[in-house]
C-alpha cells in the first residue's frame, strides 16, 4: 500500500532553534499534503495544507511566518519550525493521498514528536 | 467550520466487553472516516461510510452512518488488548481536508 515517510521521528532542540521535518510520498505522487499537529491527549489539528508549486495554504490561528512549509516536488513536502520555543513541543503529523484521487483515505507519516527546551 | 464531537472522551473496559463511540455532528456530513490510532502512533485509516443509514463490518468492528448523515458510531464486539488505542472519526471537507472529532481513548483491563 501507499506509504508516508516523515523524518525526523524525533527531535530535541534548544528554544530558540529552528527545526525542519521532512515527509516524503515514496510510491506516489502527491500534489497536496497535510500538516496537522497533536498535543498530548488531544486531537489532531490541522495546521496547513501543502501544495505543489504553490504557496501553502494555513489554518487560522497557525502563524505562517513560524510555520514555513515548502513542497517543491510531488513527493516531498517540510515543515519548519522557526524559533521554536517550549510552547511548540508536540507531535508534527504529515498526510497525503496519491494524486488524482479524491475521496478515501489519507496516509499518514510516521509523525514527529517536537520537544523544544 | 464545521465540528464533528465525539464521545466519550474516554474509555476503560475490561478485555472481552464491548465498546461503542459516538460522532455527532449539527448539520449534514458528507462523508464520515474512521481512524485508530495506537499509543505513540500514527493514526491509521479503518473506513469510510457515504451512504445515508450504511453499515460496515470488520470482523469485530461494526460501523454505522445515520439516517440523517448526522451521527456515526463504531462499535467493538469482545474488546481484545489489541483494540488499545484512540479511535478518531473524521470528515472530509472540500477536496481532501480532514477536520477531526476530539477522539476516544480506549483502554482494556486483561
């Protein structure tokens, strides 16, 4: 089946750093990915919605100037957290479906859990 | 936009019991998908219901779409450790855009 490949699984940085999370369709092509984070307990929001050659497009709430998200080819979009900070640890999901279908379901990464000190 | 609540928050059952969540929406959903998502995870697609009334089995897993497009539930018939986890349901809006209900987490007394 279809599969999401997001990297890093974990990070650990200083408050202050910035970080860059990687997810990558590795069968399919992808024109439009999703960014969603969860905090512990909690559902998943979504952030931002990726799009090929385009600028993202972000929820409201999610700063786009801190949340810089860049899908340059089909099958790979980033997120980075710029000058992160205590309050930006959580987990970072990314999901996708192959391009061209419309309903069913979406393929997840792997996540990433964000821990900024 | 629209929300999907989802109850109960939580649930603590002992191995072999059933367990059903609820979805509940105020207006018309187009569509309902179910996910799983295990502790530490990533959450992991189970079914999509479209039809108004439609029933879908899977092996334990029973899941239903209201009548009125309205409600869903996932029922678990003889809960096994396995089913541990956070059952979300979800809507799609628009194309592909998933907004999410506030889950239900499973936990199972061997």
């Amino acid at each position: 089946g279809a599969v999401v490949s997001q990297h890093p699984s974990w990070v650990i940085c200083k408050s202050g750093t910035s970080v860059k999370i990687e997810c990558r369709s590795l069968d399919f092509q992808a024109t439009t990915m999703f960014w969603y984070r969860q905090f512990p307990k909690q559902s998943l929001m979504l952030m931002a919605t990726s799009n090929e050659g385009s600028k993202a497009t972000y929820e409201q709430g999610v700063e786009k100037d801190k949340f810089l998200i860049n899908h340059a080819s089909l099958t790979l979009s980033t997120l980075t957290v710029t000058s992160a900070h205590p309050e930006d640890s959580s987990f970072y999901i990314c999901s996708t479906k192959p391009r061209g279908t419309f309903a069913g379901e979406l393929f997840f990464g792997e996540g990433s859990r964000l821990t900024v000190l | 936009g629209q929300q999907v609540m989802q109850i109960p928050q939580y649930q603590h059952v002992q191995e072999g019991e059933d367990f059903t969540t609820y979805c509940n929406s105020s207006t018309t959903l187009s569509n309902i998908q179910w996910y799983k998502q295990r502790p530490g995870g990533h959450p992991v697609f189970l079914i999509q219901l479209v039809k108004s009334g439609e029933v879908k089995k899977q092996k334990r897993l029973t899941f239903q779409f209201g009548e009125a497009k309205k409600n869903s539930s996932l029922h678990i018939t003889a809960t096994q450790t396995t089913d541990v986890g956070t059952y979300f349901c979800a809507e799609s809006q628009g194309a592909q855009k998933l907004v999410f209900g506030q889950g239900t987490r499973l936990t199972i007394n061997p």
